[in-house]
C-alpha cells in the first residue's frame, strides 16, 4: 500500500460516502404488508408535526393584551409622572414665583373684601382688606413648607354667609374660613 492510498480498513477516517437507502413507499399498484402498514405511532406523529405548524402562529390575542399592556403603562406613566408635573409647571406660571393667591368677593364686612393668601413655612396665612382696614388669619397646615394654596369664596355651611374655602396644592382636603358675620373662624 503507497501512503497517499486511503486505507478502506481504518475505521477512524471515513473516506467513503454512502448515501441513505430510500424507504420503499406504497403505491397505487403497491399493497403494504401488515408489517410495512403505518402504526398508530406514525399516524400520531405526524398528527403532532401539523399540530406544530399551526402553533408557529401566534394568535391575534396576543397583540391585542401586549398592547393593551404597553398602553396602559404609557397612561400610569402620564397619570402618575407626566401630569402631576405639568400641573405644577402651570400652576408656578399662573401664580408665580410668590405663590400668592388672590380672591376677591362681598363676604358682608362692609364692602368689598380682597383676599390674600399664601403658605410659607408650614403656616396658612389669609389677609382680608376690606378699605383701608385689614385682618390676618393664620392656620397651621400639616404638609410641605412651601406651596400654592388656591381659594374660592361660597357658602359652605348654608347659613347664607359667604365663606373661603382654601384648596393646599398635594392635599385633599380644604381649608375653611367661616363667616361670622363680622370676622372669620377656622372650621374645625
């Protein structure tokens, strides 16, 4: 044998190629035999790779919940992030750097009352000036120093006296001022 022959004998290199050996299929003219029929296996099988194929669909369900949840992420997302800020931007605009909020209304004081009122330091405080004569209502407010305090001047008690009523930005309560008649008291 030269060195260059490949040697038929040696089972560690594979130099022949052997092609597979067609199965024998039934035919029109060809009847299988009981053993060459296809079994409850095969038939199962094949049932199973159809199955598979039409699994490689993904159902329209699933499109409609993954979006369904990526909208409602992006709406927690404008609810809970987006709009409280823009809330905030706005309300700094339309009150300014001072936070000062003002009203304006006949409560019964003799005349025309203007109302002033800001938070600063914890504290609610409410200017009333009525002509040249004016009064000072202070209450203590339980959240942050510094915010925007918003008032409306309506009835809150039915007693037929205007009353102010104070909403505290990042609270759900409102304050409220009662009218007396000749000065105002803090509800309790």
């Amino acid at each position: 044998m030269h060195i260059y022959e490949p040697d038929e004998n040696d089972p560690t290199v594979e130099y022949y190629y052997r092609p597979p050996v067609p199965v024998r299929r039934a035919s029109a003219g060809y009847d299988a035999t009981f053993y060459e029929a296809p079994t409850r296996e095969v038939v199962n099988q094949e049932v199973s790779v159809v199955n598979k194929v039409v699994n490689y669909r993904k159902p329209w369900r699933l499109y409609f919940m993954s979006g369904l949840c990526i909208m409602l992420i992006l709406y927690l997302t404008f609810l809970l992030g987006v709009k409280p800020w823009w809330d905030g931007v706005t309300s700094r605009w339309a009150a300014g750097q001072s936070m000062v909020s003002t009203a304006e209304g006949n409560v019964g004081h003799g005349g025309t009352s203007v109302f002033f009122c800001y938070a600063e330091g914890g504290q609610l405080t409410v200017i009333e000036v009525v002509g040249t004569k004016y009064k000072v209502y202070t209450g203590i407010v339980t959240s942050k120093a510094h915010l925007y305090v918003s008032m409306t001047i309506k009835d809150v008690n039915g007693d037929g006296k205007p009353d102010v009523v104070l909403y505290v930005e990042g609270s759900d309560q409102a304050a409220e001022l009662i009218n007396t008649g000749t000065d105002f008291k803090w509800s309790s």
